[in-house]
C-alpha cells in the first residue's frame, strides 16, 4: 500500500471540489458603460467622436449599450470601418503595411495588434 500517493490524490480531491465551489459562487461581473455622451438626433451628427467621450480619450470603443446608439461615432473596429490597406516586401525588414487610400491628421487606419 502507497500511502504518500494516495493522500496526495485524496488532498488533490479536495482541492478540485474547493476549486469548483469557488467557482459557482462568483457573481458575474458586468463593468457599467462609462459613456455618458449624447447625440444630437435633430441633426443625426454623431457623438463620441473626441476626448469629452470617457471611452475615446481613453483609446476604447464603446460598446454595446453606449447611448449614442447609431449615431456612436467610437465604433470603427466594431463597423469594420478601416483604411485599405496592402502589405508589401520591405526587403530585410521583411513585410510593410501600405495605405490605399488618403488619410487624414487624426483619422484612424486600423487597430496594430502585436
């Protein structure tokens, strides 16, 4: 009889049952939306677009239940509203990133992930 393995194995036990009743006890969490902006549907110009929205100055898109709805102007990622872009070789460096179309002071391109 292995008794050392068979109380590492009773101890691991428990401690899996602990594991998963901590588990089933947290609440889910849901961070509030901390846009507050509004948009002016008289004349459907969009908001968040600057650093009054809480979200954009912060480099975040708003979400889901944001207050400006479709007129939410911090949605690019979501809407699939990027430049067109094309890579090339750059030789030794290896592979660029080129930009098909004019771009503007303050526009965005696309989200850099890497």
């Amino acid at each position: 009889n292995n008794e050392p393995h068979s109380s590492s194995n009773a101890l691991l036990s428990h401690i899996s049952q602990i594991s998963q009743l901590e588990r089933a006890q947290r609440p889910k969490y849901k961070r509030p939306e901390p846009c507050f902006c509004e948009p002016d549907i008289d004349t459907e110009s969009k908001c968040c677009i600057d650093e009054t929205c809480a979200l954009y100055a912060c480099q975040e898109e708003c979400g889901t239940s944001c207050p400006g709805g479709p007129l939410c102007g911090n949605k690019r990622i979501q809407r699939k509203e990027w430049k067109r872009l094309s890579v090339f070789d750059a030789g030794l460096k290896g592979r660029g990133l080129m930009v098909q179309e004019p771009v503007y002071k303050g526009e965005f391109i696309i989200e850099y992930v890497g």
